[in-house]
C-alpha cells in the first residue's frame, strides 16, 4: 500500500541520502532541479515515450531540436550545431571522440584496431587539469590511456598553447596521428578556462577534431558579461554543456552539439530492417547519433526549465551565484589562518586552513580533518582537490535557492570545525 512504501522511503531511505538540491551542497557543481524541470521529469515519465526514431515520438524529436536551438541562441552560438540530448558529459564526451576518430579515416568502425600494420597509434591532447571522462573516453574506445597527452598549463591553470604546439610536433615526429583535442571551459578542480581559439588554430594545422568541455560553464554564457566564455567555440566541432548542472534542470541531462553531424553518425548508426521506416530519409532519427536505442524524453523538462526563467530569469541566478562566489572569496582573504589557492572566476572557491610553520602533509591533514567535520554535521557538504600537490577544500555555488544566507552558514561551519580541531590539538 501507498502508505507503507512512502513510510519507509521516510524512514528508511531519506536517512541515507546525500541531499544535493539543498541549498548549502557545496561539494560538486549543483545540479538543482527546480519547479519547473521537476514538472517536465513527472510528465516525461508519465508519458514513458522512446524517442529512438521520429515516427515511434515526432514530439520528442522535435521538441528535442527546438529545445537544443534556444539554448545555443541563449548562449551566443553561430548557426550551423546540431545538438542532442545525452545522460551526462561523460557520454557526451565519449560520443564526441568516437566522431573523431571515424573521421581520422581509419574505417576503425568495420576493420577495428587490433592488429593493423597500417594503423599509427592515435593521439589525443587535454589540460593537465581536464575531467576524467576524457580519459574514460580514450579507454573505452580503445585507444588506450597512454595515447591522452596531459599538456602542461600556466600560472592560470589554464593549457599553454606552446605546450599543445610541442607536444603533438613531438607525437608526429614519432610516427603518432593526432585525431583530437579537447579544451575546458571551467575545468573541474577550478574552473580555468583554456585559450579556445589558440587552440582551435593549433588543431586546425593538424586536422585535429576540437571538442570543447563546457559541462560547467557553457550555460552561463547565457550572462551577457559571461558570453566571453564561449570566445572561440564555433571553431570547434563539437560542444558539451550540462543543464543539469548551472541551468537547474534535473538529473540526466547533458548536451552535445556538433558542427560534423554526418562523423557521429558514421560513426554509430545501424539500420536493421525492424528500424526501417518511411521516413527516415527525411526527419532526423537521434537513435543514430549514439549508442542508445531507448531514449529518455529529457528534453521536456529542459523546455520548461528555459520557458519558466526565461534568458534573464537564469542569468541575474548565475550572476547571483558569481557574487555569491566572489564574497566567500573574501571572507576567506581578509580571515587570518586561511588562504585562496586559486583563482576565482566563476562560481568555484578554492582555499585552504594554513597554519604558521606546518608543512604540506600537515596542511593536508588538517584541511581533510575540516572538511570531514564540517560534512559530518550536515549542514553543509563540501569535497577537495590537489593543486600542485597542495591540499584544497572546494566550495562550489550553483543551485538555485543558494542565498548569502548559505555561504555565511558555511563559513561559520569551517571556522568553527578549525578552532575545535585546533583547540584538541
């Protein structure tokens, strides 16, 4: 009975969740889902359509494209993507490198790699500080996770073109084949921004695919202050930005657009005759454009999600979020004891507790012992990463109900865990 199970979900599973569409979750980038999204995710699911093929869903399809193409307006991109709808940017990255290396022109779709005298080993470049989909990417399509090349960055974090320049005349002068490189737009750890349109020079003399990683920080481009962000991006050929993330748009929903459509379908399609269709020499069928035969309909919700809010609705909240990032920022600077180590450049604060005379393991432990405090209490979730080898506590704004409020709660929580640390000690 109904009442049972919601029992029990209280009582025995909302104890056990981690609450990421809370206010104060500061771990990772958000991914709120507000009002709006939550209303298209029920419909969707009550509908339960399969958007494999137009014919099965024209709706789905359709609204698809329609959904894709206000957003790339939104965010000051050309004419000329085609976009679909992934679960996450892992997929979407995944996808992206496949249409690269089918339009290298190894026919690796029918002949494989295994094996092949004729085949160099193929080669793809990133930022040292780049996700780790990219390598999951280079993994799972086999070309091996030696071939990524980790570039060097700057003082900025961000790719040194000098670096990439080098390292593939390096790659080619020992018989390798660059087929693709990708630079971040808000890396993970920081938020750098690599130089788009060096690099998209730089792949261009080497014919290389350019795939952009703007998981984070493509949507605020939306931000007319913000649309540098996206300097460069339609020299690329593909693009991935996630509503799930900074638009408020409920988990899954991730975004690939490409300017060489016919590669990612090369490089995925199959047509056995139970599939055939009337029209599928003219309507767009987004079964061929990856591995999914079922597809979920997300784009429902992302619709509403940009028909709610509208194009100022969600930039004053990333705008707001940026803010909010910025005076953190100086609770941390102008507070004794504590430290940036990095950079603010959109809503991602990366500091640390610093104590006089300890060294780096000591620093480490300390900030680890924090941060597992302060997310043992509950009210605030924070996560960490290493720059350089230096320990450093991050905190990430973007759902859409974080207020001052939040981030002075959060900063109470840090302080507070420090002193009672230290006073033990």
């Amino acid at each position: 009975p109904l009442e049972a199970m919601l029992r029990d979900f209280h009582g025995t599973i909302m104890p056990g969740i981690t609450h990421w569409n809370h206010p104060a979750f500061f771990a990772y980038f958000a991914n709120s889902g507000a009002y709006p999204g939550i209303l298209g995710e029920l419909l969707a699911a009550g509908l339960n359509a399969n958007g494999m093929l137009w014919v099965t869903s024209p709706a789905v399809t359709e609204l698809e494209q329609v959904t894709l193409d206000w957003l790339r307006q939104l965010m000051g991109l050309g004419e000329g993507w085609f976009g679909e709808i992934t679960d996450t940017a892992s997929v979407s990255t995944f996808y992206a490198l496949a249409a690269a290396r089918e339009r290298a022109g190894f026919d690796v779709r029918t002949r494989g790699m295994a094996a092949r005298a004729d085949l160099p080993r193929l080669r793809v470049y990133c930022s040292e500080h780049a996700h780790s989909s990219i390598d999951k990417a280079v993994i799972a399509l086999g070309l091996g996770h030696e071939n990524l090349v980790k570039v060097r960055t700057d003082e900025q974090y961000r790719l040194r073109p000098d670096a990439l320049t080098a390292a593939i005349a390096a790659d080619v002068a020992a018989g390798f084949k660059p087929i693709a490189v990708v630079p971040c737009v808000g890396t993970t750890s920081i938020t750098s921004i690599d130089p788009v349109p060096e690099v998209v020079r730089i792949a261009r003399e080497h014919g290389c695919w350019v795939h952009v990683d703007a998981a984070y920080a493509g949507v605020a481009a939306i931000v007319p202050e913000l649309r540098y962000l996206l300097d460069g991006v339609d020299g690329a050929d593909s693009l991935v930005v996630n509503p799930h993330k900074w638009l408020f748009t409920p988990m899954d929903c991730s975004v690939l657009y490409t300017r060489d459509p016919q590669s990612l379908k090369q490089a995925f399609a199959l047509l056995p005759e139970y599939l055939v269709t009337r029209t599928q020499d003219e309507t767009v069928n987004l079964m061929d454009y990856g591995i999914q035969l079922g597809r979920r309909f997300r784009s429902l919700k992302l619709w509403m999600v940009l028909r709610a809010f509208g194009r100022e609705g969600i930039a004053e909240r990333i705008r707001h979020h940026c803010e909010l990032a910025r005076e953190f920022a100086g609770m941390v600077h102008f507070e004794g004891g504590w430290e940036l180590t990095a950079p603010v450049t959109l809503s991602l604060v990366c500091f640390r507790r610093v104590q006089p005379g300890a060294d780096e393991t000591a620093i480490a432990a300390h900030n680890a012992a924090i941060m597992e405090r302060v997310n043992a209490r509950g009210q605030v979730y924070l996560s960490h990463t290493k720059l350089e080898g230096r320990y450093t506590l991050r905190l990430a704004i973007g759902n859409i109900r974080t207020d001052r409020e939040h981030i002075e709660l959060a900063w109470r929580e840090l302080r507070e865990a420090a002193a009672l640390l230290e006073r033990v000690a």
